[in-house]
C-alpha cells in the first residue's frame, strides 16, 4: 500500500519549525526497528534506502551518520536495490559537503571512500556485490576502510580472500580516478561518448558482439543506468551526436570471422568495408533514413566513414565519405538526413576530422595511386606527396593546403624526404593544431614529431621536432578540444600525455595501464581521457590537474628524472588472482617490468617471478590446481592459453616449492598477503 500527498501538504509539512526533530524522531524510528543493524531493515521499502542519509543530515544527527558511512553492509544492500553504484555516490556526496560545512575533518574519509568506489566501479558486479569482499581485495593500502571491513568480516562466519598490497606509489605514473564497464566480449571494441557541454555525457558501445544477442547500449556516463539499447547484428563502428539524442552505428561484413578494419587501432584511417550505416533518434527510438534529392529514401549508401560535428550549429551535422573520394556533409532535419554539400577528390582520402571545434574539416590524401599498404602502384613514376587540406565545412570551400612527403629517412638530425620504400617511413597519421600558429603532428612509421608550417621548400628538414626517444614507436595519438594535451600510445601500449606550450612540446605524465588497450579518446571540451581495455573496462583520467607529477622534458628528448635510480623499481600490474593451495592463500600478479612482463606467483613465505615471452592480459589460479594460467589476446583478436607449471617454452623450471607453506589453513582476516 502506498499514498501520495499533493504537493500542498508537501509545502506546508516541510514548514515546520520543527523539521531537525521531525526528522530525528523518523531516524530513531528506523533504528529502534533494526536495532541500529542499518543493513538488516525490510528490503522491501525503498524509500528507507534512498532517503535514510537524507532524513540522517535533516535531523544534524553526526553519530547515525557516521555509522551509516561506515557500514558497509547498508552500502551492500543499498547498491544491489539501486542496481547503480551513482545513488549510493550521491549520499556520500551530502555527507562530505555536510561536514565539510562543519569544518569536520572526518569528511576526507568520506572522500576516499568515493574516490575507492568511483576508481573501480567497471568492477563492481552490483546486483550480486559483496561489498566487504571488494573492499578487503581492492584497496590498496591498509587504511581505515580495510580496517572497517575487518571488523565486519569478523561478524561473520566464512573466510575472506585479502590483499593487501605495499602502499608505495608509483611516481612516474598516474592513476585513473574512475571506471565504467562497458561491454561482454572481446569483440565488443566500438565505443563513443556525447559532448558533456549540452547537458549529461551518454557514452555508446555494444554488448555481445557478433553474437546472437548483440546489441547497441547508450548509457548515461554518470549513473551508469542504460538510456536505451538496440538489437542488431555484427557492429562494425558506433557514433554518437553532441547532445546524446542521436546514435549511428555500422552493420558490417567480416572475412574469415574478423573484422575487416580496425576502426580505433589504425587510428581513423580509412578503409573499405562493407556494410550500412543506421542513424536513430534515441528519445522517441525511431529510425532517421537519408534522403536522395530530398524527396525520397537513399537506397544505395556508400559511406565507408561517418561522424557527428562535434558541437550542434541549426541542426545536427554528419560528416560522411563515400568511396574514399567524396566527402558528403549531411544535416538532420526531424526525422530525414538531407544532403548540403559534397565534393570529390581525385585520390583515395586517408583521413578526414573535424577541427577547429566544429568549424573546420581537415582531410589527407596520398598524392599517388597505391595499394592498401600505401606502397605506390607504381614505382617507377610516382610523386612522393601526400596533400593535406583545411575546408569549410558548410560550403566545401578549401582554405588552406600543405604537402609533407609520404616517405621519409632519418640522416643525422635532419627528415629527409626519399623514394626508397624499403629504407623509408610512410606517412599513417595526421593531426592539425591552430593555438598561436599552425603546426602538424605528423606520425610516420617509425616516429612522430611536431611540424611547425612555413613557406619553405624544405620545411621536413628544417621544421619537424621529433616526440622524445625514449616513447619509442607510437601506434596511436588523440589531440584534446583545446589543443593543449597530446596523448600518444606507444608500441608497447603504454600511455603518455604531453603537454603543448607555445607549440612546443614542454612536460609529459604517464598513465597507470590497467590491462591490453583498445583505444584511447579525450571527451570532448574537456581534459578528461579515456581508456578502453580489452576487458571492456573503460577508465577516466584527469590529465590537466596542476597536482600531477608532470616531467620536463629536456632539449634532448630525455627528461627531468631520466637518471633517477627509483625508476628500475617502476612495476605495472596488470592482472591479479587469488586461489587456495593446500589450504594456504596463494597470490599470483601479472607484472611488467622494464618491457619484460612476469608472472609473479607468491604465498605467505615465498614469492618466485617467471619471465613471459610475449605480453599477457590475463593471470588466473585455482583452489588446489598446482599450475597457473596466462592469456593473451591477438591483433586477430585470438585468445591464446598458456600453462605455466614445470615446463613452458621448453625450459624447465620448478615453481612448486612455494605452495610448500603451512598445512594449517589461517583464519585470513588476521593474514595478509603482501604482493
């Protein structure tokens, strides 16, 4: 049974005078019920949970709400009836601004807490959590939450796995301050966000794909609640307009079980594929089809890219290529795309972006005819251009035009052009950056560096700034909304932000990676990154805070710390799992470590590290299994198994002697297992 009061009643209830102790009699009414058990109240009622933290901050009452923060079996019940981990943020949120408010120190707890929950949300299995196990396996330093969570892990019968990780930071790397899942399978590798400016930020990827239940889910980025999904077929790419209201997305073909292009991995050049583009509105969930001569449906669509005008001018502006070498700008009126302008263009066009927030499209093509590998057809005769171009969007009018050379050498300090294929590194990527004035990031083949544009013959050689050395190759880079922030992949899939002053490369970070990446991205018109692993987790990072352990970098290439001796202790985890072994917990950690990656298997006494031959993205053991398992994943998106026991790679090796540890099993919330 149920009443609703009119809003009246509402209004002149919420006048009294009394309202600290109206809502102080409610909070004792609750507790007299539960015997202050907070988690132990009916399920059934909802309002006690969404509203307990409320009416606690109405009533002034710091002890109940203390103890509510802090019980995090309430937490555990709260975040598997709310099936979202945003509410139960939200009343954390209260508690801090209410005791920050009363210059109450105790909210900084508070604040790590959410900072804990937010940080590994994309792990959390909220409708079967156990809170207390999360809380005793993810943090990673022996604080007051794991202190808590022991506390009540004692309450209750049954063992507990714990880690406890050494609470030293890695200061050459940052970590990502919030994660969101997204995504079943290894094929799920489509995802796109909204345009956080025009109101709440939707994020866009699939769940099964290739699968009999494939679909396209749109979820708001903050409650991680789905906004609407779709069942469909094989997702070949995803799109999402600025304001979160239109999605498109590809239904492609693939040869031999793969996809045929790798939209992300080979960083927005384009490719041939078959398949059809569908675009839907997302509020009323109906279809939005292309109109040919504005009068009736396109019925032969070639568009082998597509993308949404990062910001909204009259109408919502899709950018589209047909063939490789017509560029088509299209326009969402109601329900209909209606065609404004196209242009075509003699060769295959590598790339096309939208720049200048929205206001600009700048696009590259090879000066030749050649093949997928962009090796000239030819030769023989054959021009050694590529041809990069600035156009105004609404009428296809070019501004500005500059040629850099397709292949280039290194000859001491200088990038010379050359026709030597075998010798030389071609052209994969290009990026336009306008700030105070103009330069290209330009990533060749076996480096990337910043070009400075002047009107000169010879502007390779005399204007290309190479990355720092020590980045290796790069496989990927993104450029953020205010053209300040360079992110870069390299070859190792490690991430690195650089920091533009002036045009000039200044400073850089390195980012904490968690996993084998997919891609990365900036939101747009803001400084927040994102990574998306292989595990479909997709985490954020604040790359713009002042607070973070920024690195000069020196005129050679090198920076500030390169000598520091603390850098060969640098370690990244990867992956980690937990099993029993003859009644004894046992610990194995996915590492890397100076290029190398390890499996580091260790119990209460031992620990032993073995060295990988390839990159790993996954570590499991087993209760009573005296071998360990590694799995990576291909570029084919093949999952490869290796067993890690007696032998691998042919060489043998022992590992056994570190199960070799007490026969009597310890009660764990008393031991720790130190990794």
């Amino acid at each position: 049974p149920a009443c609703v009061l009119h809003d009246l009643i509402m209004e002149y209830l919420q006048q009294s005078k009394d309202c600290q102790q109206l809502n102080k009699n409610l909070i004792d009414g609750y507790r007299k019920y539960c015997d202050g058990k907070w988690s132990t109240y009916p399920q059934r009622d909802h309002y006690y949970f969404q509203y307990l933290i409320h009416h606690a901050i109405k009533a002034k009452d710091d002890t109940t709400i203390q103890e509510i923060m802090t019980d995090f079996k309430w937490m555990n019940v709260k975040l598997r009836i709310d099936n979202t981990i945003y509410h139960l943020r939200m009343d954390m949120d209260k508690t801090i601004n209410y005791f920050t408010s009363k210059n109450n120190e105790i909210w900084k707890d508070y604040q790590q807490l959410v900072q804990l929950l937010q940080k590994h949300e994309s792990r959390l299995p909220i409708k079967s959590i156990d809170l207390l196990q999360v809380l005793l396996t993810i943090d990673v330093s022996f604080n007051w939450i794991k202190e808590r969570a022991l506390e009540l892990a004692k309450e209750n019968d049954g063992y507990w796995k714990i880690t406890k990780i050494f609470d030293k930071k890695n200061k050459r790397t940052v970590e990502p301050f919030r994660s969101k899942k997204i995504g079943n399978t290894n094929n799920d590798w489509c995802v796109a966000v909204s345009n956080p400016s025009y109101g709440g930020l939707r994020i866009i990827g699939t769940q099964n794909n290739r699968e009999e239940k494939c679909q396209i889910v749109i979820m708001d980025y903050e409650t991680s609640m789905k906004v609407h999904q779709i069942t469909t077929k094989d997702i070949y790419n995803v799109a999402i307009s600025p304001n979160g209201r239109i999605l498109g997305f590809k239904v492609g073909h693939y040869h031999n079980a793969q996809p045929i292009f790798d939209f992300y991995r080979n960083n927005g050049q384009i490719v041939l594929c078959q398949g059809r583009w569908e675009i839907c509105n997302i509020d009323n969930k109906e279809e939005i089809y292309f109109m040919e001569n504005n009068s009736c449906r396109l019925q032969d669509q070639d568009f082998d890219y597509l993308k949404f005008c990062p910001v909204i001018h009259d109408n919502v502006i899709i950018l589209a290529i047909s063939v490789r070498k017509q560029v088509k700008v299209w326009k969402i009126v109601k329900n209909e795309i209606h065609l404004m302008s196209k242009q075509s263009f003699d060769y295959d066009i590598e790339s096309i972006e939208w720049i200048d927030n929205g206001r600009q499209i700048m696009l590259w093509t090879k000066m030749y005819e050649c093949d997928e590998n962009g090796v000239p057809q030819d030769r023989n005769e054959w021009n050694n251009k590529c041809q990069i171009q600035i156009w105004d969007w609404q009428l296809l009018d070019r501004q500005k035009s500059f040629s850099v050379p397709a292949y280039i050498i290194q000859r001491g300090n200088q990038y010379l052009p050359t026709i030597n294929i075998n010798e030389g590194s071609l052209l994969s990527a290009v990026y336009y950056i306008n700030r105070n004035d103009e330069c290209l990031v330009l990533r060749y083949k076996s480096l990337c560096g910043l070009l400075m544009l002047k009107n000169d013959d010879n502007v390779i050689q005399n204007s290309l700034h190479p990355f720092p050395s020590f980045l290796g190759h790069i496989n990927d880079a993104n450029i953020s909304s205010n053209q300040q922030l360079i992110s870069v992949t390299t070859e190792g899939e490690d991430v690195y932000v650089l920091k533009l002053v002036n045009n000039q490369l200044q400073s850089y970070i390195k980012l904490q990676r968690l996993h084998s990446l997919h891609h990365s991205f900036f939101i747009p018109e803001s400084n927040r990154l994102l990574l998306y692993y292989k595990n479909q987790q997709l985490y954020e990072y604040d790359v713009q805070a002042d607070s973070l352990p920024w690195k000069i970098l020196k005129n050679d290439g090198k920076d500030d710390e390169d000598d520091d001796d603390d850098d060969s202790d640098d370690v990244d985890y990867v992956d980690c799992s937990y099993a029993y072994i003859s009644n004894n917990p046992v610990g194995a950690h996915l590492i890397k470590k100076d290029w190398t990656y390890y499996l580091s298997v260790l119990s209460l006494q031992h620990q032993f590290d073995h060295p990988l031959d390839q990159i790993y993205d996954q570590c499991y053991i087993f209760d009573d299994v005296q071998f360990a398992i590694v799995i990576r994943i291909t570029d084919q998106m093949n999952v490869v198994i290796t067993q890690v026991s007696q032998t691998y790679s042919n060489q043998q090796f022992n590992i056994e002697y570190i199960f070799h540890v007490s026969s009597i099993r310890p009660h764990l919330y008393h031991q720790s297992i130190d990794v």
